[in-house]
C-alpha cells in the first residue's frame, strides 16, 4: 500500500507526537504507512504526491484570519506552503482530510470567509450531519447526530462557493466541508479522545483559549463526556484512499 502523509504544524513535542498517535490509533495503520512532517520545523520538501495515498493535516495554533502583521514567520511560511500544496490537491482532487486547521487554509483557498465568528471554546459539541453528509462516503456508518471535541478561534463563517456542506452545529453552522469528491476539512478534531483533548489542554494553557486558572475544571467537564463516533471519519478515509504501491 502506498502510505499517507501526515502534515503537523505543532511546534509542542508533546501535542505533535499525540496527535501522531491518534491518527495511527484512529486509522490502523502502522506507523511506517503514516508518514509525518513537522512543517513548523523546516520549509516542506518538494512532494511527490503520486506516492501517497492521500493526505491528512493536523491541528494547531495557527490562526489564518489573523492579520499578517501578527504572524511568525514561521506561520508565514506554513501558511504560504500549504497553498502551493493545496493548488495541486485541488486541481487534482488529491485525498485530503484537514483536522481543524484545515478548514482555515483549505476554506481562503477556496473563497471562503474565515474569521472569529464562530469561534467555540474547547468542549464536546453535539455535531449533525447533513443530507450531503449522510451520503458522503468518509461518514459512512455515523449517526445523523454525533458528539466531538472542539476549541477554535476561528472557523468558515462563509462556505467556499466550491463547498458541499457535511456537518454543522448549533455554535457552529460550518464543521465539516468537501471540496470536489475527494477533499474534506472538519472543525471538530476527529482524532481526539478524552486522554487526548486533556493532554491538550495543559499544553496550550496560556495560548488563549481559556484562562490557565481554570484548567481543573475544564479537565473535569471534559472528562465527562461520551465521543464514541468521530474517528470513523479516519478509519472511512484510509478504507476509501488506501492504493497499492
């Protein structure tokens, strides 16, 4: 089988190599079939993306709305890598799958309208599918109505014209999208479960997404939570897009 790509934007050892984790958990693969690349550490290498089966990008701290001015370089550099990638997946229709930020990047590069509208503080949201989404392929086997953790600062308060709408929430009407047959981002983090937004929330205690003074009691609320449904997505993409080298 040709293997997948993992693209990871978080600079914290500890969030990159969980998320690394959830994605082999989530998806069966052997870690030799997920391969990863830290774009925060280094300019991307040119890709071949004929020898994947398709592509999966992780969360992180990134926030594309942004003005330019208050981003890193490093943010910068990402930023403009993913839309060189991103043009040739498009053209393509490459297999892509965007956890969180992938709405950002994927959203603008497709005429959406991103920005701190919707924003929802990290927590377990009741998620509901479309009648797009209860056709789609990567949701197969899903309930119409399903629980996942969720905590941005930004999201797509406009859908890219070239967009189908797959899932929506109360907070927040656009959490997951496809572009053409084969490119999707959700909002929601399909990869996490409860030991993985925990270890999250200590890591980014003091990014901004809520006061430090309040992690005990964040931990606890989201301890509590029942999310049995949303890495299906994973297992369901890596079902549809594994091919043979």
């Amino acid at each position: 089988m040709k293997p997948f790509l993992l693209l990871s934007s978080r600079a914290e050892d500890l969030a990159a190599d969980g998320e690394y984790a959830a994605f082999l958990k989530w998806t069966d693969l052997p870690a030799g079939d997920l391969r990863r690349i830290r774009m925060e550490a280094g300019p991307l290498p040119e890709l071949e993306l004929d020898d994947y089966s398709g592509i999966l990008l992780g969360g992180g701290p990134f926030n594309s709305s942004d003005p330019p001015e208050t981003k890193s370089a490093v943010q910068l550099r990402v930023e403009g890598e993913l839309r060189g990638l991103l043009d040739e997946v498009v053209e393509r229709d490459v297999p892509l799958l965007g956890a969180c930020y992938g709405v950002g990047p994927l959203g603008l590069h497709q005429g959406g309208v991103i920005d701190r509208a919707y924003a929802e503080p990290v927590s377990s949201v009741r998620i509901t599918l479309t009648e797009a989404g209860r056709k789609d392929q990567v949701l197969a086997g899903l309930p119409e109505e399903f629980e996942a953790f969720v905590g941005h600062k930004e999201a797509c308060r406009q859908l890219p014209p070239t967009a189908v709408l797959l899932a929506t929430s109360d907070r927040c009407p656009v959490q997951m999208f496809r572009v053409k047959q084969n490119i999707y981002a959700t909002q929601f983090h399909p990869e996490l479960d409860v030991p993985g937004i925990v270890t999250r929330v200590h890591v980014y205690q003091h990014a901004g997404y809520f006061p430090p003074e309040e992690v005990p009691a964040l931990v606890a609320r989201l301890s509590q939570a029942v999310v049995t449904e949303p890495y299906r997505i994973l297992a369901n993409f890596v079902a549809r897009y594994a091919r043979d080298a």
